[in-house]
C-alpha cells in the first residue's frame, strides 16, 4: 500500500465535503468526483460549497473535478452519493473501481433489490469484501467541520483495511474504532434513518421525552432483531452505528431525516417536503425497503411497519401510534 494514498470522493454533498476536510487536515489531497461544473469550480476557486455546507470555507488541500477519467489512478474512494443513486451513478460513468479500497459513506437499502451499499457494489463488479470498508456513526457533517469531537466505526472483514481507514481519519476530534461486522454497520446506519422518521412525527405532534424514548429503544429493538436474522453481529448495535448513530439523528436537528417526520407530524404532504429540500433524506426510501425485508423475513418490526404505512399509504399517524400501543401484550425481550 502506498505511504501517502491517493483518495478520490465521489458526490460532493455534506458528508463527503466534511470527509474530504477531517483528511485535508491529515495532510492529505482529496479529490471530489461532481456531475456540477458549478460546485466544482466553487470548490477549486473559492474553497467552499456553498449549496451543501454554507459558511464552511474548505481546506487548500481539497479539490474537484466533474472528469471521472481523473479518480481512475486513485487506489481509495469514498462513496458518499445517496444509495438509491449509486447503482445508476456508477453505471452511467462506466467507472471502474475494482482493486481499489472502497470506503462507503453512505447509508441506506437499496428499493426492490434490497442490497446494502456492500451488496450494491458486489453486484455491478465494482468490489469485493477484501477491498471494502464502511465507515458509519453519528456524525453530522455540520459538526464535524465545526470541529466538534466525533466518533465513528469502519467497518470491513479485512482487518487491514479498517485500520487502514482508521489511520486515514483519526485525529484529535475525528476518532475511529475499528471492527469487522460490516452488514451490521450498514444497516445500522440505514435503519436509524427509518427509525428517525417515525422520531420527527413524533416532533410534529408534539408528543413528550417519554414517547420519543420509547420509540428509540423499541426502534434499536428492532434494528437488531432484522441485523440479527441477515447476519450482523447483536452488538454492533449497542454501538456506535447503532444506538450512536439512532439517537443522534432521532434528536438532533440537522438530521434530514428527523425533518421529514416533523413536517408529516405537522400534517403536510410527503412528496411537497421532499421537493423542497436540496439533500436526500435515505430514510424513506429506506422505509419501504425495510418493510419489505421484514416482510420476506417475518421479522415482526412495528415501527418500521407503521412508518411505511404513514409514509405510502397516507394512514394518520396519530392513529399509528394508537395502533402500536394497543398491539398484542409481550415480554420486552421477546424475539
């Protein structure tokens, strides 16, 4: 492995700008991959991005470029595209990334295929378990390029590679822990989004502490239990990709995510939010996508299935939080 590698970010949104700039701190160069000719040139002539992180000026180390050709001699890219994007995004570029290390930032399920960001990849030949690494946790882009102390996972079942990531990333306010349950971190990070929808409903109706406390711990509940069933370690969970990852977006209020679920609460139209919003929120594509898997898998996930409900099918959703208290009485650790 080269001493100084070369790292290339493809999608130029919040979350890969702020990686870019916690590696131009470490003394590295990355380059951002953007469709916009415009974003690039804010990034190289001004050293901001404005559209997605307003206020930021960026390292002189950070550059970018809207030529794919010009990631192709970099041996490490990080993803950071939306989910539901990646498969078109990679194909149409006609990119190839295998061999390389492939970091993925982002999170969610793929609709109808029901692939994770790793499966995804697998899938169009683009990478291999050797050669891939999530990184995940609760990390707002706003407060990572404020400097505000952060701690995420990379995950890979390459030992080498997540302390490869790890090493890459590490500072004095950007901390990294290594492990090797990457299903679990990625579906951690895809699964609190669902769960941080329902948590903004909650927002939206003005409900108390004690709702929202519940929904967190009986939406971690059941993360682990459909984590558990496609093969991800329990643990993972209790952790930073998990409960970290869960209560920072169910509470904070620059999650995207907790946004859309506090604008349904207050009774307006999905589709009229989203066309309003500049950033993806992988939530609720997700949300469909996590009650399919419950449901090919009889994976018994209430929320997830009465998020969907309000989410698809326009159901009320006072009358949502009705019917999961009056469900069947059980053991809190039933499975």
């Amino acid at each position: 492995m080269n001493i100084s590698p070369s790292i290339g970010i493809i999608g130029a949104g919040s979350w890969g700008t702020a990686l870019a700039e916690v590696l131009a701190e470490n003394g590295y160069h990355p380059l951002f991959w953007t469709r916009s000719n415009e974003i690039s040139h804010e990034i190289n002539s001004n050293h901001t991005n404005s559209l997605f992180l307003p206020g930021t000026i960026l390292h002189k180390n950070i550059t970018a470029t809207s030529n794919i050709e010009s990631l192709q001699s970099l041996d490490t890219i990080i993803i950071t595209v939306p989910t539901q994007y990646i498969r078109e995004v990679l194909t149409q570029l006609n990119c190839v990334l295998k061999d390389k290390i492939i970091i993925s930032g982002s999170k969610g399920i793929e609709v109808h295929t029901l692939l994770t960001v790793s499966g995804i990849l697998k899938d169009i030949d683009q990478t291999d378990d050797d050669h891939y690494v999530v990184l995940s946790g609760p990390s707002h882009a706003e407060e990572v390029v404020q400097h505000v102390p952060t701690t995420v996972m990379a995950a890979s079942s390459n030992q080498i590679q997540a302390e490869y990531v790890q090493n890459l990333f590490n500072n004095s306010y950007f901390r990294v822990y290594t492990s090797s349950d990457t299903i679990g971190a990625e579906l951690g990070g895809a699964l609190k989004n669902v769960i941080a929808i329902a948590a903004g409903i909650i927002d939206g109706l003005k409900m108390g502490d004690n709702t929202k406390a519940a929904l967190i711990t009986r939406g971690l509940a059941e993360m682990s239990r459909l984590g558990t069933i496609l093969g991800a370690d329990p643990r993972t969970f209790a952790g930073l990709s998990g409960l970290g990852d869960l209560f920072v977006t169910c509470s904070s209020k620059h999650s995207r995510n907790r946004y859309v679920g506090e604008e349904i609460g207050k009774g307006r139209n999905i589709k009229e939010i989203i066309s309003e919003m500049n950033m993806v929120a992988e939530g609720v594509a997700t949300t469909e996508s996590a009650w399919q898997l419950s449901t090919t898998h009889k994976v018994d996930m209430p929320i997830i299935e009465q998020t969907y409900q309000i989410l698809f099918n326009n159901k009320n959703p006072m009358q949502a939080i009705y019917d999961l208290m009056i469900r069947e009485k059980k053991s809190e650790h039933m499975q």
